[in-house]
C-alpha cells in the first residue's frame, strides 16, 4: 500500500530565504530548480518522516538545462567557437555544479546521511508519473517504510526567477494527510497509449503541482479520486489516470 | 530467482571511440588499443582540452548528433535481438543537454526532449534516467529489475552522451577531472586508470544499447543469449558533491547489494569491469572499495576499465562497460586496462596488463560511480539455458 502523507510546493525563493534561513543556508549554492525542489523535500521530510536517513528516494532531474547561468555560460563559449578563440574562457566551478543531472538527489542524500534505494529519473515529460509507479513499486517491494518523490524545474532555459519544486512523502502504511486530515492511498497510475504521439510540455514538477491541485479540491470523503493526467502534463504517448482513494 | 523470471541479454548496439559496433569495441580493447585522440577542431578553438574519445561514424557537426549518435545504437542493438521497438520498454539515459555551434549560432539541445523523440516508439515502462556517470549501469538495472518483477517482459536499456564540445571540456577542466594537455603529451595515452601517471580522465562521446528479455521469451523466439543479468544495486556516497568517500563506502555499497541480489558471495566474482576513470581520488576510492569487498580474494580477482580507451562517455559509460562484461561472461576473456603500466601506490589489484586474460571468467561484476557520489553495479553470468 502506498499513502501520501505530505506534500510541499515552492516557488519563490525570496520567501524561503525570509522565512527558513537555516534552509536558505544549505541551498543558496545550488540553482533555482534544485534550490526549490530541496526546501519541499525537506519540509516534507522534517514534517513527516519517521526516519529521513532511511527514506527511499526518486529524484526527477530539471529538463531545462542545469541553470542559467549554465545556459548563458553555454553561449558564451559557443560565440568564442564562432570567433575561434576560447583560450581565455574559463567557468565558475560552482556552476559546474549544475550540470549534475540529480543534484536534488545527491545533496538530500548528504543533508541526511541518506543511503537508503534511490532513483534518479530525468526531467523529459511525463517522468513524473514514472517517478509515482516507481514510488508504488519500491513501497511494495517492502524494504523501505517511506519513499519521497521530489521535482524541480524552472519555467524556462533563461530565467533564473520563475520555476517550481514539489515534493511528496509517502508511506507503507496509512496517516492522514496534513491538508485533508484523512488518509490518501494511491491506488493506481493507469496508461492507455493514445493513437498518436502529441506535443507536451517539459517541465520536471508542474504534472505533480497538478494532482497536488486536484487532491486539495477534492473534498468528497470516501470518494475515489480518479485524476486524468492533462495532455500536457503527460509524455504525449500514453493518456495517464492517476486513482487515489481519500478515507478517515 | 525462479526459472520464469530469468533475465538475459540478447541483443547490443555501440559507438565508441573504437567503432561503430560492440565488436570494433571488443576487438579494440583485446588489442589494446585506444581510440583517444587529438580533436583538430579543438585544437584550433584554443582550450586547453584538446584530446577525447569521438564517435566517428556520426559527423561531428550534425546539430543533431545527440539523438543520433543513440538511435544508431538502439536501432543495432534491436536488429541484433530481432526485436521490435514496439514489444519493448524503454530504460535510458540521455545525459546532459548538448550546447554547440551551429550555422545560425548557439544551438542548445536538451536531453529530455531527446528522451522523448528517442521514447515514443518505445511500449512502456519507459523510463529516463539521470544519475550522472552511474545513468547507463543504472538503467540495465532498472530494465533487469522491472523484466524480473513482471513489469515488463522485454526493454531497450543503457545510454547515449555528446561530451567532446566545449561547453563541458572546459566545464570538467574547470572541476580538474579530465586530463588537460601538455607539452609533448601523447593523446592516446590521455587517461590513464589506476596508473601512477594518471591525471584525469578523456571525455568522449559514445552510445551503449542492450536488449533485455525473459529468458523464457528469448528461448520461445529462438534468441541468441549473450549473456544473464542475476543482480543490481544502487547506493549514494551521501558524502560530497565534488569526491567520493575516501574510503569508496558508497562504492562499496551498491557493489554488496548488487551481489547480495544476485545471491552471489563476493569470491564468486571471477572479473570486475570497473569505473577506472583515471582520476586520483576516484581510482583510490574504487581500489579501497574494491579490496574491502573482495577481502583477500582481491589478489585472485582480474580487474579491468576501458576508460583508457574509450575515454568517459559519461551517461553511456555504463552501458558500454554492460556490453563488454556480457562479452566477457560470453568468452571467458577479460580485456587489458589499456594505458595502465604501472600501478600507482593504493591502487594495487589484480589489474590486466597489456594483454588479454583468458580467465575462464563466468561471472562478472560491472560498477559506476557518478559525479554527486550516485552509484550502481550489475552482476552479470554466463548464460547457462
């Protein structure tokens, strides 16, 4: 059995530098993806985890690319390409950082002395729901009591203020879930492959900040929760269901 | 593991610096040749990276090389498995973005969106890894777990990397990973793992593709079985983002879960396709990791990397070195370490020097360890139908 148990979302970095300084110190050095994905997980985690060095990880890489900085970076070199000449160019080491495909995943790791099961997944689209089967997979399998999905991603390759990180806990057995006060238990994730590959949209987090959205209004207890993945939110192959059941 | 579960390689697809096949690459490495080179055109751009293992086959300027560089392996490793696409998952790693120069500028290539145009034709579970150079081990064991556990019957697994531009040359130079040129170097001798010469290793570009199926459906289809997959195990070092452990404790982790989930002791292990990236403290690590594990079997083990010479072709590299111990577990032969003369002081293990061992080898251990401390290992057997 699989339950949520807490989830965050963060989106504005000012507010956790004002709010959580001791959480702005451990993040400041990395991107704003991985900045923001790290203060959900360990909100989440610090709120609801039993034992936080024990929980098994999937971790969804930002699509975009690292930061950026990263991406300005990328095209000063390619002009000192065109002009023939990078002899002189140099990168910040720091920067280098956020070409780590799973930062998230290996910093939460060193805040909790982490060595528990651990998937780094990629930010392509729809990953997300990959990253909720694998959730259900690994609860299942029973070794570990908990598992955390977390994702970030910024909204595009050159802005450094806007973009978005959510992280879910979950748990073998079930707890309420803080917003509701009652109990969520994944059911299912469904996937039936639609008749033609469409266009979506990459973005590491938002699919999950969507079923996040549709968990808070539902309100009808004892009621299954049936979420239709948006085209968008999804990989463009498979037409993706997520079912989930809220009781006392 | 039951009978039914059973889970076999049956078909391979490769590009490296040593061809466009897994076999250039296993002749390459019997012979002990490297396939690192000079790169003119980074010579001509003036950084001070100028040598890499480059795939060949794919013209360099190709903006889309990145997906071609892996459809190429994908589609081989299909033809080889007489599989189609659409009876597989999908377990691989795209990387990192490519940044190049194109006609009209900068050109920015992400490595999802890659995944996606590489996915589509993929049944599912397809699945994107990203765990740095540990991606392409990562993902054989993530396509060996979900085969074993009923959730697929058969997938495409491993990974494709575009490196040798710029953008990361200069990156790793930065970081003081890769080995940087000097006056009257000999590229081919670039990387150099385990040696006490070592000083970094050569990026590269490459792709490694396998099919894994039940062995139950490779013998109703009449497949030719390369080789079993029996365990895997990941882990973090959960140390530091730049080094490993100095005492390799996260290495050393999910090669013991990997075997433990093989059902294998640790001197039943009769070769080791390591990391060997020819870094200072990433080859103590591994050495310390290794030896801990081994206890006195690691002086009767053979151990062997083919970063000498192939070069780091990081998401891929794990899927290449796949295929090679496949190939070792098939033959018995476990290639030389390619660059490595003389090993340096704390790197001592039964290296393969200069020559090809024919060892007999039936079961083999094959681990990476990622940049951020992420890890994983395959136990690989000699398929026994």
């Amino acid at each position: 059995m699989t339950y949520l148990v807490a989830a965050a979302l963060k989106n504005d970095l000012a507010a956790i530098r004002q709010s959580s300084p001791e959480v702005w110190r451990q993040v400041r050095r990395y991107n704003l993806p991985v900045q923001l994905t790290l203060a959900a997980a360990f909100e989440v985690t610090n709120a609801a985890s039993a034992d936080p060095a024990r929980v098994a990880v999937v971790s969804l890489a930002p699509c975009q690319p690292g930061s950026a900085d990263l991406y300005r970076w990328g095209q000063v070199v390619t002009a000192g390409m065109v002009n023939g000449n990078l002899g002189d160019t140099r990168m910040n080491p720091t920067q280098t950082l956020h070409a780590v495909d799973n930062l998230a995943m290996s910093a939460f790791a060193i805040r909790y002395g982490n060595h528990a099961y651990c998937l780094g997944l990629g930010g392509a689209a729809g990953q997300a729901w990959a990253g909720l089967e694998a959730v259900q997979e690994r609860l299942a399998a029973g070794q570990e009591t908990e598992a955390l999905l977390m994702a970030g991603d910024q909204d595009c390759a050159e802005d450094w203020a806007n973009g978005t990180g959510v992280a879910l806990l979950f748990s073998a057995s079930p707890k309420p879930y803080g917003p509701l006060g009652q109990s969520v238990r994944l059911v299912a994730v469904e996937r039936q492959r639609r008749p033609h590959p469409d266009s979506t949209r990459p973005h590491a987090a938002a699919g999950l900040c969507g079923l996040l959205s549709a968990l808070a209004a539902h309100d009808r207890e004892g009621a299954a929760l049936s979420y239709a993945v948006p085209l968008e939110d999804s990989d463009g192959v498979d037409a993706v269901t997520v079912r989930m059941e809220v009781s006392r | 593991m039951t009978g039914e579960r059973r889970v076999v390689i049956t078909g391979t697809g490769a590009l490296s610096a040593l061809g466009a096949t897994p076999e250039e690459l296993w002749s390459g490495l019997l012979e002990g040749r490297s396939g690192i080179g000079r790169v003119s055109r980074l010579v001509t751009s003036g950084i001070s990276v100028t040598t890499g293992g480059e795939v060949r086959a794919v013209p360099h300027d190709r903006l889309d090389r990145d997906r071609e560089i892996a459809e190429r392996a994908i589609e081989d490793a299909l033809v080889a498995a007489r599989c189609d696409a659409a009876e597989c998952g999908f377990m691989w790693s795209t990387g990192l973005d490519t940044f190049q120069a194109g006609a009209d500028g900068f050109v920015h290539r992400s490595a999802g969106l890659c995944f996606t145009d590489l996915s589509s034709r993929f049944r599912y579970p397809r699945r994107m890894i990203a765990a740095a150079c540990a991606s392409g081990t990562q993902a054989v064991g993530e396509a060996f777990r979900l085969i074993r556990e009923g959730r697929a019957e058969a997938c495409v697994a491993g990974g494709s990397s575009v490196m040798l531009t710029p953008f990361y040359l200069i990156g790793f130079a930065g970081l003081q990973a890769v080995a940087v040129d000097y006056e009257g170097d000999e590229p081919s001798a670039a990387c150099r793992p385990f040696d006490r010469e070592r000083r970094g290793f050569a990026l590269a570009d490459g792709a490694g593709a396998l099919v894994l199926e039940t062995l139950t459906r490779a013998r109703q289809r009449g497949a030719r079985v390369l080789a079993e997959v029996i365990g895997f195990g990941m882990s973090q070092d959960g140390f530091d983002l730049n080094r490993p452990c100095d005492d390799g404790a996260g290495a050393e982790l999910c090669m013991r879960r990997a075997l433990s989930d093989a059902g294998v002791a640790p001197g039943s292990i009769d070769a080791v396709n390591a990391h060997a990236t020819g870094t200072f403290l990433g080859d103590l690590a591994e050495v310390a990791a290794l030896r801990r594990l081994f206890q006195d079997d690691w002086r009767r083990i053979p151990v062997s990397g083919m970063k000498g010479a192939i070069g780091h072709a990081m998401a891929a590299a794990g899927a290449l070195e796949a295929i090679v111990a496949a190939f070792t577990c098939a033959t018995g032969i476990v290639p030389p370490t390619v660059n490595l003369s003389e090993p340096d002081e704390g790197c001592e293990l039964n290296h393969v020097l200069g020559e090809p061992l024919f060892a007999g080898a039936r079961t083999v251990l094959s681990a990476s360890f990622g940049m951020g401390g992420q890890n994983a290992a395959i136990v690989l057997k000699r398929a026994e139908l």
